[in-house]
C-alpha cells in the first residue's frame, strides 16, 4: 500500500464528520498504533480475492470491538476509520 500523505488522510477523514469531532491527533496516533498490531488479523478476515495493499471496507467484528475498547468511542465511529 502506498505511503499516504498527512493531507490525503485529512482528506480521508474529512468523509466522516463525526469522527473529525471527537479524534484527536493523540487518539489517531493510538488508532494506528493498535492497528498495526492487529493487521494480520484484519488481513487474515479478508476474502482471497481482495487485495492485502487495500483497506478492507469494513474491520471484522473482533477488531472493531478491540478497538472500539481501546479507543473508547463508539463502534460506528472507529467502524468509520
């Protein structure tokens, strides 16, 4: 997957405006720091014929709960990540 610029993920984010309300820069820090250590687990819920270079369009629940647990806001919003 290609490395993302700060703008292009700003951008990304933009999309979900209730996810812009309640993330900080030290809660999206978190996000990718747990997310990364869950990446194989999210790569291994993907179907074979999706590409591992391309987000999946949703988290698997186990990773969504995890998250949302870590994260502390609600499961629609981290879904929205």
């Amino acid at each position: 997957m290609p490395a993302l610029s700060f703008t292009e993920m700003y951008q990304r984010l933009m999309a979900y405006p209730n996810i812009c309300k309640i993330l900080t820069f030290d809660l999206f820090l978190k996000f990718v720091r747990l997310s990364a250590t869950v990446k194989c687990s999210i790569m291994h819920s993907m179907k074979p014929t999706e590409s591992s270079g391309t987000a999946p369009a949703s988290l698997p629940r186990f990773v969504l709960d995890f998250l949302s647990s870590a994260l502390k806001p609600q499961g629609a919003e981290v879904q929205g990540l």
